[in-house]
C-alpha cells in the first residue's frame, strides 16, 4: 500500500476497532432467529483482547462501546482483566473515555469507583484553601455528581465514604464544604434529567429520617425569604426532637446522625441561618443558635449542648453590641473576648471556632454598619484568633451562595461590594503575615 509500517497498523487497527464495535453493539436480544449464534459470545473476546491496548488512543470507542453495551445476556459478561486494566489507564489519565463511558465503568467496577471519590478528596482535601467556585468545578469534572445522578447505587455507595471520612477526620471544614458542594452539584444533575429516568428522592437517602427529608432538600431560593424563620424553626424543632428522643433511648444514635449528615449535605440552610442571626431579635435566636451548635457539636448530648448554647450566645450578644450598637472606639473587650472564642486555646466550654468566624463575617456582611467599621471589627477579632483563612472561606460561601440565588440586585450588588472589601482587607493581613513570617 505505501504506507510506513507504524502507519500502516495504526490503519489496520481503526479498521479492526470499528469491525469490533459493530459486532459488539449488536444485542442478542434483536436477533429473530433464535438458532442463530450469539453475538454476546464476542464481547468477552474483545475486553479480553482490549487489555494490552487500553492505552493506544484508537481503541477509545472499543472501549467505550464495551463498558457501555448492556448486559443483556450471562454471556456478555466483560474480563475482569479489561476493567482493571482500563480503571488503572483513567486513573493515571491514560486513556480518555466520554463521560458515559466513564459512569458505565464505575458500574462495572466498584474499586474504580472507589478510586475516583478517594482521588476527589486527596486532592479537595491536600488543597484546603477554601474557593467555592473552584471546589464546585473539580466535583463536577470529577462526573461523580452525574454517575450518582443516574444509578442510586453509586450514590449510596458515594455517601458511605463520606460518611466514613466524617468519622476519621470529625470537624474538618474542608470535607464538610465538599460534601455540601457534592450535593449542590447532584441535585442540579438530578434536576437535569428527563422525568422518566428519575427516582424517589427517598430511594437516595434511605437511612435519613424521612420527615426531614423534604425540607432539608428544599433549597432557599425555591421559597420567600419571608418563609425562612418559619421554615427553619420547623427544621430545628424536628432535630431537637430527635436528640431529645435519642438521649431517652426511644431512637438510635443512628437516626440523629442520619439527621445531621443530611444538615451537612444542605448547609445552604445554616448559612441561612447565619444571615438571620443577624437582624434577630433576642427573643428568636435561640432555634437558629441551637442549629447551628448541633451543626459544629453534633455529639455532644445534655449538659454539654446546653453550654454551648450558652457561649453561641454570648457569641451573638458580643456581635450584636459591636455592629448594631457600638460607636468608635470599639469596645476593646468584646473584642478580646470574641478573640478568644475563635482561638485554638481550649475554652470552658469549648465552640468550634469555626461557628464564631461563620457568625462574624454574616454580620460584616447583612449588618448596616458602616463598611469602615465593619472592616475594622474584623481585621482586629481575626488578627488576635489568627483564623484569616477560614474567614475568607466564609466570605466566598456567602457571596456564592447569593449568586446561586440570584437574590434581588441591589442585596447582592451591596454585599457583593462588602464582601470583596472585607476579603481585601483579610488577603492584605494574611499576605502581610506570610512576608513576616518569612523575613523573621
């Protein structure tokens, strides 16, 4: 023919592949002679002639064909060999299958599957620096969202390894933030769906106590800001129900930690939460502090969740005096003892930090305190906790969560400019503490 050897056999394997992919779509199902050989009998064939090629970027559509093709006969079964061989080629980036193909094989293949949601959260986890946008870009370019979307089973076996993870490592902000992201980004592939390839919500999450299960799954934005006190009083009251049922020994440990994984998967309601806390009046910030405690502190029971109550409380009065009542100077002991309730130091009773930084930068937002003294009362709370980047990360998540929103512009045009403003004047600290840091 002409043609160089190598290219020559490049050209007789396209042909071969294509040859291949023909006789593998064929389904012995549409075959109407029943005597007739079975073209599922080629399919093991192939995978196994696959294995030594999985790498060569001609046979991407044997592959893909292949993982794809359902199982409509005992016979079509695919070598164990072709499904390791392609699951170590897409981990290592050596082989570029379409999205399909890629959801087909996690099907066929539990440790691929496994092996995509450990290699998520490495790399979310290994990269705490906490951009919302960019986690929800690598969550969905992981296609787990999308896989989970279309098999349950995939979904759960998901949520079983985050659930694992929360165990290991309780408390980490970062794993919390994908598992909400996660969600976030499978709700939308859900919605996406024809209505006839969708499945209860409850075949999803069938551990979680299933009175919780609407309102939680209700995003903000499907109803009136004026519904959301109501709403979420409801939704504290059932929680304090449950632990209360718990600590009686009526229900199981389970069901409360069912519940409160649910609450982690949609957080967007205790960032709610937290903006609320914000105009409350005294009278009504019990329920939304209370959430937020059992958010941070979901093991404590009694006593101990009494107590953090009462220092999310103090939280919240100190906040209020110096954003809604305070006048320059601020008063340097509220500060210092906001300072300490977000320090590493241990407290009596001891409050994440994490909650008393999420609370501050909601008021630095939705306050009406002028900018100047915002900026202020934070950059002294933050620079005596040294909790600069955590701060950040609340920042973004506000002005993120507005944007999915699409709540009214002039609201997100004001926060918008407030949170760009604070985040400037935290990204100054933290940089100016790296070059001190450096030169010291």
């Amino acid at each position: 023919m002409g043609l160089p050897p190598k290219e020559y056999n490049v050209k007789v394997l396209r042909k071969l592949v294509w040859l291949l992919v023909e006789e593998v779509g064929e389904s012995c199902s549409s075959l109407a002679d029943p005597n007739q050989r079975c073209s599922c009998d080629s399919v093991l064939a192939a995978s196994v002639a696959c294995v030594p090629l999985v790498t060569c970027p001609e046979t991407a559509p044997l592959i893909g064909a292949l993982l794809q093709r359902p199982v409509t006969c005992d016979k079509a079964a695919l070598s164990q060999d072709f499904l390791d061989a392609v699951s170590s080629a897409y981990s290592r980036k050596c082989v570029s299958l379409e999205a399909q193909a890629v959801v087909s094989l996690w099907c066929h293949n539990l440790a691929s599957l496994e092996g995509a949601v450990m290699s998520l959260l490495d790399s979310v986890l290994s990269n705490p620096a906490c951009i919302p946008h960019n986690l929800e870009n690598t969550i969905t370019h992981s296609l787990l969202p999308k896989a989970c979307s279309q098999h349950g089973s995939i979904f759960l076996i998901v949520n079983d390894i985050f659930r694992s993870m929360l165990v290991q490592v309780e408390g980490n902000q970062t794993l919390l933030s994908l598992i909400h992201t996660f969600t976030i980004c499978f709700l939308r592939e859900l919605a996406a769906l024809q209505p006839q390839e969708c499945v209860s919500l409850k075949a999803f999450f069938p551990h979680t106590p299933q009175s919780l299960l609407a309102p939680l799954l209700t995003h903000p934005s499907e109803m009136a800001q004026e519904a959301w006190p109501e709403h979420l009083a409801w939704i504290t009251a059932s929680l304090q129900r449950l632990t209360e049922e718990e600590e009686e020994g009526n229900r199981g440990q389970c069901g409360v930690f069912e519940a409160w994984f649910l609450l982690v998967q949609c957080a967007d309601w205790l960032e709610v939460a937290n903006q609320l806390l914000v105009s409350a009046r005294p009278q009504d910030c019990g329920p939304l502090l209370w959430l937020l405690t059992f958010y941070h502190h979901p093991t404590n029971r009694g006593h101990q969740r009494t107590q953090q109550l009462v220092a999310a409380r103090e939280v919240w009065d100190h906040l209020r005096s110096l954003f809604l009542f305070s006048a320059p100077p601020l008063p340097a002991d509220r500060l210092q003892s906001l300072a300490e309730l977000m320090s590493a130091v241990p407290q009596q009773p001891s409050l994440d930090s994490l909650l008393v930084v999420s609370l501050l930068g909601n008021f630095a937002v939705f306050s009406h305190n002028p900018l100047s003294g915002a900026r202020e009362i934070v950059r002294m709370v933050v620079q005596r906790s040294g909790l600069v980047r955590e701060a950040v990360c609340v920042l973004n998540m506000v002005e993120l969560r507005l944007n999915r929103e699409r709540a009214s512009s002039s609201l997100t045009d004001r926060v918008t400019l407030r949170t760009r403003a604070l985040r400037g004047t935290l990204t100054h600290m933290a940089q100016h503490d790296t070059h001190t840091h450096g030169t010291t």
